[in-house]
C-alpha cells in the first residue's frame, strides 16, 4: 500500500460522545471522559479495518511509479481530487494538468487514470514518494453518514464500555458479529 497521510482532520464525528453516554444510559458526567475516548477508539479502528472514512477529511497519497493502468486510492469513499504531483528528474515538484487525468469510481473505490489519449509525463524521477495524489474522502457531514455506521459505532463502545478489560469472563471473542454486519457494505478493504 502507498503511503497515506492526513492532511485536514474530519471536524466532527458522526457519533457525538453525548449521544453515545445517551446509548449506554450513562448519565454521570464524570465518565464521559472515558466515552469521548470509546466514541475515538471506535471510529478510528472501524476507519482503518474497513478502509474507509466516515466524515470527510483530506488525505495525500503518494506512490512510487505510474501505474499501467489507475491509482486506486486508499480511503473511501473517495470525494474530490484536488491535485496530482510528481517530482520531475531535476528533483522539482511539478502539477499534472487536468486535462491529462480523471477521477472515476471502481466498485465503490477513487481512481485516478489518464484521460483519453493522454500519457503519463516521462521525466518524472520515480523515486518513492514522487508521486502525490490529493484527495477528500468520506460520506460528507455527520448527518451524511450512513445509520449502519454510527450503529456499528455506538455497538463497539458499547461494547467496549461493558467489557472494559481485554478478556472477560462473560465474553471471550472479539467484538460482536453485528458490527461486521453492519459495515458490510460500506466496507472497501476486500474491493480491488
């Protein structure tokens, strides 16, 4: 995988920690420390395992060549590509004009691919990381993101919040099936 970055965080989450204290029936305002940081756990491993983004943020990915056919971008759903750049042979970083490149969609992941009858530049160095790609990703504002999700969100801290010890004798798996279930298809990890 390329190299990934964040440029601009999300500015919210698509789970507020008051409506999680509101989902486990916590009304002790001492602990929603403890929830705030549950809510973060949980969006933050759901983002990662399933290679996705939940509220828009911006991403640079970089890449070591120019591929034979499209870059196929990391996190999604993939929103706007602002700029591809490279670093040319005389270690300068130069912008691929639009008009060479396009932003598409592959089962539900960004590409980027050259427009028709269009070349890839020859003097770019393809060195590691010479190629940049930047992109937003994510389903928009918290009340853009999908009810599956901030369900799947909510049941991990749940989870997480009765459970609080790494094993228990009341649960010896992993968190439940349902959040699985509930990302399924807003999952992008298993998609090529």
């Amino acid at each position: 995988m390329a190299k990934l970055t964040l440029q601009t965080a999300a500015t919210e989450w698509p789970v507020r920690t008051e409506e999680a204290a509101d989902w486990l029936r916590e009304t002790d305002s001492s602990r929603f420390e403890i929830v705030k940081d549950l809510v973060e756990s949980a969006i933050d491993t759901l983002q990662r395992e399933h290679w996705t983004q939940f509220c828009t943020a911006t991403y640079d990915e970089y890449f070591d060549a120019w591929p034979a056919d499209h870059f196929l971008l990391a996190k999604s759903p993939a929103g706007t590509v602002s700029s591809v750049k490279y670093t040319d042979n005389d270690g300068s970083e130069q912008t691929l004009a639009t008009s060479v490149w396009e932003q598409a969609d592959q089962n539900g992941r960004g590409i980027v691919r050259l427009k028709y009858n269009q070349d890839w530049p020859s003097d770019c160095r393809l060195h590691p990381d010479d190629i940049v790609i930047r992109y937003t990703a994510g389903y928009g504002t918290a009340e853009q993101v999908p009810a599956p999700i901030k369900h799947a969100i909510r049941l991990w801290v749940a989870d997480s919040y009765a459970f609080a010890e790494s094993v228990s004798p009341l649960r010896l798996g992993p968190a439940p099936r349902s959040i699985e279930a509930l990302m399924g298809n807003y999952s992008f990890r298993t998609i090529g």
